[in-house]
C-alpha cells in the first residue's frame, strides 16, 4: 500500500466516490509498476543464454565432472 494514501477501511463513512476512484487509480498505477519490475526480475533469472555466460567457469566443470561419471559408468557396465 502507498504510505501516503490514508488508511481507510473498505466503505469507510465519510469518503466520496471521486475519492474511492482516485485511490483505486492509484494502487492501480503502483501495482503495474510493482509488476514492471517483477516481470524484468523474472526474465534476468530465467535467461538460460545469460546464466550460462555469468557461470561459464561453473557449468565447464559440471559438465566435465558428469561426463567422467557417465564415462566411468559406461565403462563399468562393459566389463
């Protein structure tokens, strides 16, 4: 909620209709900003191509270290 919109309760006495429409265009805008930036979050994390280039080093010895377990398996099972 916006700290600078009053606290009110739902049918508060006291409130005009211009006023409720006025708040509900404001948690509007300020929910589609929250939105914005939670959209623009999700796409950073699950952007596999950018992940990869952050944790090349990482993903190189991954897949080194299961290439050897496959290969020691392959190995294994030829016996």
């Amino acid at each position: 909620m916006n700290p600078n919109l009053p606290a009110a309760r739902a049918g508060a006495a006291g409130r005009s209709a211009e006023q409720i429409r006025r708040d509900i265009g404001l948690q509007r805008n300020e929910l589609a900003g929250s939105m914005e930036l939670l959209r623009g979050r999700v796409n950073t994390l699950t952007d596999w191509r950018s992940q990869a280039r952050e944790h090349r080093k990482e993903l190189i010895v991954g897949v080194t270290a299961v290439g050897f377990l496959v290969g020691g398996m392959l190995a294994l099972r030829r016996r």
